[in-house]
C-alpha cells in the first residue's frame, strides 16, 4: 500500500523538529556544563585596567603574554580589596621636621 | 617637638618602634602591635619552615589553601606589582636566594663564592589567587618572598589596631617602615631619615601626618659574593642586585604598603625615578651614592640638620 505522502511528509517534519529541540536543549546543557567548570577551574580572574598600561614604562621583558586563563588573581581576601589599584600619594606632603627622635626610617 | 612616649623591641630580624600620642594608651599599642607582628611572622615569614607562605613555595606547582592573612599579604604584592610595572615582584624569592641571602640575614655569610645561574625571576602574572576557595598556586620552580610588603602590610596593620587600642593616635615603625594611624600629634610625627633605620643620629628628618614613611637603601642588607657586592633589591628582569644609582630612597604615601613598593621600585628604576615618583604626585627624598639629593612631588627642601 502507498503511504500517505502528506503523512510521511508530516512525520519526516516532527522528526526534523525533535532533532532540532534536543540538540539545542543539548548545546544548552553543554555550555552550562563548561561555563561551569571553567567558573571553577579560573577563579578570581582579573584584567589589568587600561589605565595601569598607559602609565607604564615601556614595558616589561619579564611578563609572559597571558595565555587564556593565566592571569594572576589580584582580588584579595575580604577586607583589602585593593584590585590592581595605583599607588596613592598621602593626604599631606612631609614638612620638615627638627632633626631628631626616636623614629628613624631608613634601610633595614 | 616633644618626645612622644614609645617603646622598642626586636621583630622581624629587625626593630619596631611604636609611640602613641597618649602615654596611657602605650601599653596596650605594644601589646597589640606584638600580636599583629607574630601573626604576621607566623604567616609570612620566609625564614620559618612552618609559615603559610612556605607552605606555599613548598607545594609549588598546584593549588594549596592558605590562611587569610597569607593571602592578603600575596594580594597586596601581586597589587603592588601591577602598580609598579613588575619592579616589585613577589617571585624574586628565588633569585633572592641564589644571591645568597636564603636565612636570617644575621647569618648570611659576609662573603662567598661568585653567583652562578642568575636570571630573570619568573614573573607575578604566574601567581594565581583563588579567593572563594582560600588558595593560592604558584607555578613550579617558583618561590615567593612576600618579605618587604609584608612587613608594610604589617606596619600599616598594626598601627590601625594600635591606634584602636590605645584610643589615640599611634605610630609603628617596623624596619623603618614607618605607619601612622589616627590624630597625630601637634605639628605632626617626626621621623628621621637615614641609610639605616637603627641610626640614634640621622640629621634629617621630617613631619608626616597620616598614611605611611618608608626608605629603601641599597646600603645596609649587602654582602659580597665573588668579590662583588650585592644587596637585598632584586631587578626582576635580571635576577641580580639593582644597580646602585640611589643610595637610599625615601617615600610618603597614604599607607606604609604604598610608600614601600614606591621606594624599592624607585631604587630598581634607577634614573627613571624621580620622573616616576613625579607622575604619581608621591613625594620622595632619593639621594644619590654620591651624597647629592633629589626631591619630587612637595618633598620638603629644606631639612633641619
């Protein structure tokens, strides 16, 4: 007996769109997997602010380019927070003082 | 000014200072200021084979759990370096050692025999810090010396919890890393300025009022190895003692931590640190190994002798 040919048409259809919903469910699954294992695996993940390299000196022949996932965790414990931020002047200059006492900063 | 009520005692291989503004409040700055000081030894200390930063270097190559404190101290370093372009690398340990200076420095040998194997140290950007999960990992063959921002850290540390304690405002020198927390006194802390922080007589000296005071010098940690004279401060790019164009470099910031880092960069920076020190608004007093002195950023010109 001839199939129906607006069946098999039908069917091949519910066939094409079960396929396409479990491998779209499938690539789901496994993006969240890895998203998930790379959460894991590189913690703490930090890029150097743009600003830091424009304040540069020329560079430094001591740091390796970055490999994906190599760059260092610069988020401190709870607490300091200090990221990658620049060194900070004081509020106030040092005025002079009076030649002496008891606190001496020097080599040690 | 008048002589503020202070007390000493030997920490870190080295001397701390610390002085409140109110007698009453010395006590119990000291007691706290010893506290923080062996926590900070405990944890950081690259001379105890029980500290948590040996423990690090020991497992060198996978992550290992650190303490908090650990922790804090290789993220101020790895900030540290970033700040300054490398100059001031925590992975220098190594190279630290090979120049010989692997133990308390009262017991590193004044001479011996020429360095061999020196070369660039490793790099911060390898260190990784698992903050969640309270770990740290350093690549194999790494090894930190977290030893002149620890010590900052420390000072600026205790000086907060002293001043906490003590109920006024507190000074806590470790080193000559220098840290002041809460009112000053009237015109503010006098700190004298030498080659080592030991000096009983330094001739210069100036007034700060908040934040941090430290001074590099390429004069005091030094011994010879195969006839040539090494120091302490490490180019990270060569793995040797930085070349001594700045006999000592003085450094004002908002905290001990950044004064430090800016003074050992300084000395590695050579002549390039004055223009440096300049961009960043610190104010700095370098002297030269001939005696000749440079000022940036408000250094104060006219000191009393």
């Amino acid at each position: 007996m001839a199939s129906d040919p607006i069946a098999t048409r039908d069917s091949g259809l519910r066939r094409v769109s079960r396929i396409t919903r479990r491998a779209f469910a499938g690539a789901l699954v496994l993006a969240g997997a890895l998203s998930a294992l790379a959460a894991r695996e590189l913690p703490g993940r930090t890029s150097p602010p743009v600003g830091h390299v424009a304040r540069s000196h020329g560079g430094s022949s001591l740091l390796p380019p970055s490999e994906p996932g190599t760059a260092p965790g610069l988020q401190a414990p709870s607490g300091q927070g200090t990221g990658s931020a620049p060194l900070q002047p004081p509020v106030s200059a040092p005025v002079a003082g009076s030649g002496g006492g008891p606190i001496v900063s020097g080599g040690s | 000014m008048e002589e503020l009520p202070h007390a000493m005692f030997p920490v870190f291989g080295t001397g701390a200072v610390v002085a409140t503004v109110d007698p009453e409040g010395l006590d119990p700055a000291v007691a706290t200021v010893r506290r923080v000081c062996e926590e900070f030894d405990a944890a950081c200390s690259g001379f105890r084979t029980d500290s948590d930063v040996e423990k690090v270097n020991r497992c060198a190559g996978t992550w290992v759990a650190a303490g908090s404190l650990v922790l804090a101290a290789l993220s101020e370093a790895l900030r540290v370096a970033a700040a300054t372009d490398g100059d001031v690398d925590p992975t220098v340990g190594s190279a630290v050692h090979r120049l010989g200076y692997d133990r308390d420095f009262a017991a590193v040998p004044a001479d011996g025999p020429a360095v061999i194997g020196i070369e660039p140290v490793p790099g911060y950007a390898r260190v990784r810090i698992d903050r969640q999960r309270r770990r740290a990992r350093i690549p194999a063959g790494v090894r930190l010396d977290l030893g002149a921002t620890a010590k900052a850290l420390a000072a600026d540390r205790a000086a907060a919890a002293a001043a906490s304690a003590a109920g006024c405002g507190a000074l806590v020198s470790l080193g000559g890393d220098v840290a002041v927390e809460g009112p000053p006194p009237a015109g503010g802390w006098e700190v004298g300025l030498a080659d080592w922080h030991g000096d009983s007589a330094p001739g210069r000296s100036v007034r700060i009022r908040s934040g941090g005071l430290a001074t590099s010098s390429t004069t005091v940690r030094s011994w010879r190895r195969g006839g040539d004279r090494v120091h302490h401060i490490v180019d990270p790019r060569t793995g040797r003692s930085a070349l001594e164009v700045w006999r000592t470099v003085s450094v004002a910031a908002a905290t001990c931590v950044d004064a430090n880092a800016a003074s050992t960069a300084a000395v590695i920076r050579g002549e390039r640190a004055p223009a440096w020190l300049e961009e960043l608004e610190l104010p700095a007093m370098l002297v030269r190994t001939d005696g000749s002195i440079v000022r940036t950023a408000g250094w104060p010109a006219e000191v009393a002798a």
